[in-house]
C-alpha cells in the first residue's frame, strides 16, 4: 500500500473535519437575523429631526409627531403615476383603519420644492384622505429630511426646461417615539399593508 492509500481516507476525514469546524465558526461568527419590524439604534437608524412646512404654511417638526406613530414617503405632486397610486393607496388604508387611523399621521414630503409650494400642495391633498399632510421647504430643508430617512431623489431633464424626480418610494413606518418600525413595500398585497399599520396603531 503507498503512502497516499494509506493515508488517503484520514486525511479526507481532516479535510471534512476542517470544513465542518469553518461552517461552524461562520455560524458562530454571523449576526443573529434581527426581528422583523425592530431595528436596532446606531448610524444606519432612519428618521430624526427635520423642519419642514405643511400645505396650510405651518412649521413642523419631529416634535409635533411625538406620541403617535406616523407614515412617511416622499413624492411630488407633478409624479404622473407613482405618487397618486401612493396617495390613494394610503387613502384607501386609512379608510380601513376607521377612527384607529386617528391614532397615526401621515406624511406625504415633496422632493420637488421648487414646484410644490403648499398652496399647490393644498389643492393637490383634496384628492386623497384628510388625515395626509403634506410638506415642503427649502431645498436643503428637503435634502435633511431625505437623508434622515436614507431616502433617494434625483431631479431628470425631461427637455424643454422641463423635468421629473426619481424617488424612493418606499413608505416608512414609525413608532410614537420617532423610530423605525417596518416599511410598506409597493409589491405587498393589500392585507399585508393594512396589517401592518393595525400593528402599528395597536403598539402606540
Ligand atoms: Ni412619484
């Protein structure tokens, strides 16, 4: 028998052996999955502080939502299909929330300030659920808001002195305190999205 035969099951046994302790060690080593719906405080949090300006004109702040949980997605009021699918997507959850949608605020950011001022922001929300409250600012007012929420806009020449936003569309659920709860994602069914803002209502 030579050296290899003799030696070849054994060391084939090392090799296995290593593997299993490696997978193992990576196991060891790998985050536990968090719990869906909880994120954990640190850079990566979303939301936080923001000064903005609603459709009647009046000042708000992080601290007018304080003791509620709130919906927030950004949009703007020439978006020809995205945003009024939101809008009324949201519109029509609020109305199956009945009087617990009281118990929540939502929030529609234009990214597009220049255009939506709140007279035009006012005249756009008659369309949708009262309870929707819309804001704008100033450019860098906007910009602070979307980067506490990680969100994306980009201003896209459309020609003709023309031009639209690209924008997350993601809609952001947070609990009374201000924290990031869980998200509505757009490809989720109705009863997904409607469960999640019960559980919302129901924890605050
Ligand atoms: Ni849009």
């Amino acid at each position: 028998m030579s050296f290899l035969k003799r030696n070849l099951v054994p060391l084939i046994a090392l090799a296995m052996g290593s593997l299993v302790l490696a997978a193992a060690v990576v196991l060891v080593l790998l985050p536990p999955p968090g719990r869906p719906g909880v994120i954990t405080s640190g850079v990566a949090a979303i939301g936080g502080p923001f000064r903005l300006t609603s459709q009647t004109g009046a000042p708000v702040t992080e601290a007018d939502l304080k003791g509620k949980p709130f919906a927030v997605f950004f949009g703007f009021t020439h978006c020809p299909d995205v945003c009024p699918t939101a809008l009324f997507d949201i519109s029509s959850l609020l109305k199956d929330l009945g009087p617990a949608g009281d118990r929540m605020q939502v929030l529609f950011v234009s990214v597009d300030p220049a255009r939506d001022t709140p007279e035009l922001l006012r005249t756009y929300l008659e369309s949708f659920d009262p309870r929707i409250t819309a804001l704008t600012g100033t450019e860098e007012e906007v910009q602070a808001m979307a980067k506490a929420y990680r969100a994306f806009y980009r201003k896209v020449p459309t020609g003709g002195g023309n031009y639209t936003v690209e924008h997350t569309a993601t809609v952001y659920l947070m609990g009374r305190s201000g924290e990031f709860v869980t998200a509505l994602d757009a490809h989720e069914n109705r009863e997904a999205k409607l469960a999640k803002l019960k559980r919302l209502v129901a924890a605050s």
